[in-house]
C-alpha cells in the first residue's frame, strides 16, 4: 500500500521440512550412530589413562589425539571430497575405520599402537566430514540448510552427552576393548545406511586422473579460497574460536578430581557445554531470523568464551556445570558462521573449503587441549579454563569488531544465494 514500506518476512524452514527430505534422514542417521561409537571412546580413553597414570599432561596428550591428525593430513584428505564422488568418500572411509577399530578391539595391544591407530582412524574422518558438508547443501536448499545444520549440530551435541554420561558406565562394565568393538560396528551400519539411503552422485571435480597432483593443487587453491578474502577469512577466524572454549572438556577429568574425581563427575562435567549448545542452537534456529543470526554472531561467540573465567573462581559442581553450559549456548553462532561460508563458496571448491575450515578446528582443539594439559601440571585446571576464558574472549572481542564491518554484505549474500523454500498451493 501506498505511504507504507514493510521488509519481507524472512522464511524459517521447520524440522520437519527438512526430516522429510529421505537422503537427509540417511545422512543424518549415519552420522548420528558413528558419533555415538566414537564418543563411547573417546571417554573411554580419557578415564583409562588417567585413572592408569595420574597424570593430567597425558590424559590431554591422549585426549588430544583425537583432535590432532587434522594438523598431518586434514587438508590434503579433504580434497578427495572435491576428487571423488562423496559418497563413495563417506563410505570408504567408513569401512576403513570400522577396520581399525576392529583390530583395536580384537585384543590387547601396547599403548603406543593403540594411539598410533587411534590417530589414523581420526585421520580418516577428514575426507568423511568434508564430503558430508559439501553434500549437505545439494541436499537441503535455502534456510532448510540452516535447519539441517541446526539439526546435525543437536544431534552431535546430544551423541556427546550419550557419550559422556554413560561412556564411563559401560567401559566399567564391558571393558575397553569392548566398547571399541562397539564403535566399529556403528561405522561398519553406518556405511551401509549411506548406501543405501543417499544418491550417488558424480565428483564434482569431474574424472580423478592424476590423483596426487591434483590433491595437492587442490589443497593450494582451498587454502588461496579461503584465506585470500576477507569475508571468508573471518567466518573462519571465528569457527576457529572454539579452540578456546573446547579447553574445558580437555581438562575434564583433571578438573573432576575437585569434587572427587568420580567418573560420574567426570561425565557431568564433559557433558555440560554439549547440553548448552543443545538448547543454544535450538533457540538460535527456530526463533531467530536469519540475518539477525549474522548481526548476533559477536555476541554469541563472547558469550562462549566469557562464562570459563569464571571458572578461577573456585565455584561449586553446579556452579562450574552453569558456567559451562553457558559457554555452549553461546557457540551457538558457529550455526551462522556455517550458512554464510556455504553461501561464499563455489560448489566445484566446497569440499576443500570445508575440510580446510574444518581440519584447522580440530587441529587448534588439539593444540589448546594438548597445551593446556601441561599448562595445568602446573596452575591447576581451574586456573587454566580460567585464563583461557580471557584469551577467548579478548580474541572475539577483536573479531566482532572487524565483523560489524564486513556483515550487512554477508547478509545480502545469504540471502542471494540461498533462495526460499518453495511453499505448497492448496
């Protein structure tokens, strides 16, 4: 009407739009059983060593394992899912570490093979990661995109918390090797699941020939993408944050010995930022509208670092759980930071995008967790989740200022880039 000026509403596709797409049931399925395997493992490990050798460096050391390897061979591996069709990625990567897992559990073995196959089998989850994110946008379009993303995020949150709480639980009843046998039957269902529920489709890339060469210039090029501009420098800048803020599920069991050092307590404490980020992303995606989710981003990734200061503090069991869980509410933001990078990015590059983004946050949690571990033989864990909270927080601080700047053109791509959801007539 004349005289009266009204922005469009902005769309929010539903859950349920997204749970109807089939393939992305299948995807999200499968990711959802192999996350269960492996943070069944992960505590598993974490308890084992330290209740082996008291010593909180090498309980990091080992925690720090799983989040390592992108630092050797992420990048490079990640670039299969631009070389190859990525589904045969997921599934041959699948089945490879359901082999290894396999062999881990079909006896006892020193120490040092258990790490090194350890650290293969993490290895490997490069190239299946960045192959699921680059498939994901092919399958879900728009701000059903977002709504997937949200979903994947709950549901890696929630497999964290299974994980966790009951991980300690199950490895005192079955035993270790047991419960790596488990792991490796969640991959070994989940190569099947994708078989069998997403459509192949060819490599974006086009006919392999070459592999090592282009895997190579295909590193070289993602790395050229990504850092070469500014916007996606940023939105990577800020996913890497987490480096910061991961600090604390590192230092978990340490950290557990202040209030008796249970592997109860251990599982509440690792569970509490997942739990956080649960409801945080929740109400991220279904209540907020898309572009006031990249105008929010700052704030939230303060929000992620700011409450861990308060760890120094010395607060109580629940104190230290509300703390935490506020630090995962507010990583929330890494939801937006995820659909602005997928709207930058070209397709024919999105795997090595992906894997690079990707294998740069593992590789710093591995770093911030392997550092603080010898950080806190020596402050304490407390202090050093505290100290931690401050470095955090001073670095997001710098980034939403330099984002203020660049956002209203994120936005406006978004939006350009991810069209609405058709709607129904009739």
């Amino acid at each position: 009407m004349a005289g009266r000026h009204r922005r469009p509403p902005e769309e929010r596709a539903t859950y349920r739009e997204v749970f109807a797409v089939g393939e992305f049931r299948a995807l999200w399925a499968a990711s959802a059983l192999s996350g269960i395997g492996d943070q069944l493992a992960q505590v598993a490990l974490a308890v084992l060593v330290y209740y082996r050798t008291g010593s909180p460096l090498l309980t990091a050391v080992t925690y720090a394992l799983t989040y390592l390897p992108p630092i050797v061979g992420g990048p490079i591996l990640s670039g299969l899912a631009d070389l190859f069709p990525r589904r045969t990625v997921m599934v041959v990567c699948d089945l490879l570490r359901a082999g290894l897992l396999g062999l881990m559990a079909l006896k006892s073995m020193p120490f040092p093979a258990l790490c090194a196959l350890v650290f293969v089998s993490v290895l490997l989850g490069a190239p299946f990661t960045a192959a699921r994110a680059a498939l994901l946008p092919d399958i879900l379009k728009g701000d059903r995109y977002v709504a997937g993303t949200a979903i994947n995020n709950i549901t890696h949150q929630t497999t964290q918390v299974i994980g966790f709480l009951v991980g300690g639980a199950i490895v005192a009843t079955l035993g270790t090797q047991q419960a790596l046998a488990i792991d490796a039957i969640t991959f070994a269902v989940s190569a099947v699941i994708l078989l069998a529920g997403v459509e192949r489709r060819p490599a974006p890339a086009g006919d392999a020939q070459d592999e090592s060469i282009s895997l190579w210039r295909n590193t070289r090029d993602g790395a050229r993408l990504v850092f070469g501009d500014p916007t996606l420098r940023a939105l990577v800048s800020f996913a890497w944050l987490c480096g910061f803020y991961i600090i604390p599920e590192g230092l978990a069991a340490p950290y557990a010995n202040t209030f008796g050092g249970s592997p109860v307590v251990v599982g509440l404490l690792m569970s509490a930022m997942p739990v956080g980020m649960i409801i945080g992303v929740f109400l991220f995606s279904r209540f907020v509208r898309p572009s006031d989710r990249i105008r929010s981003m700052g704030w939230l990734s303060m929000l992620a670092c700011a409450p861990l200061i308060g760890s120094g503090l010395h607060p109580p069991l629940w104190g230290v759980l509300i703390l935490w869980a506020l630090s995962g509410a507010g990583s929330a933001y890494q939801l937006a930071a995820n659909a602005a990078f997928v709207a930058a990015v070209p397709p024919s590059g999105r795997g090595q995008a992906f894997g690079l983004a990707q294998s740069g946050i593992l590789a710093g949690q591995g770093i911030g967790i392997l550092l603080a571990g010898a950080a806190a033989q020596v402050l304490g864990p407390e202090a050093v989740v505290a100290l931690a909270g401050v470095a955090g927080l001073s670095a997001a601080s710098i980034l939403t200022l330099t984002w203020t700047q660049v956002r209203v053109d994120v936005i406006a791509s978004t939006q350009s880039d991810h069209p609405e959801p058709e709607v129904a007539v009739g």
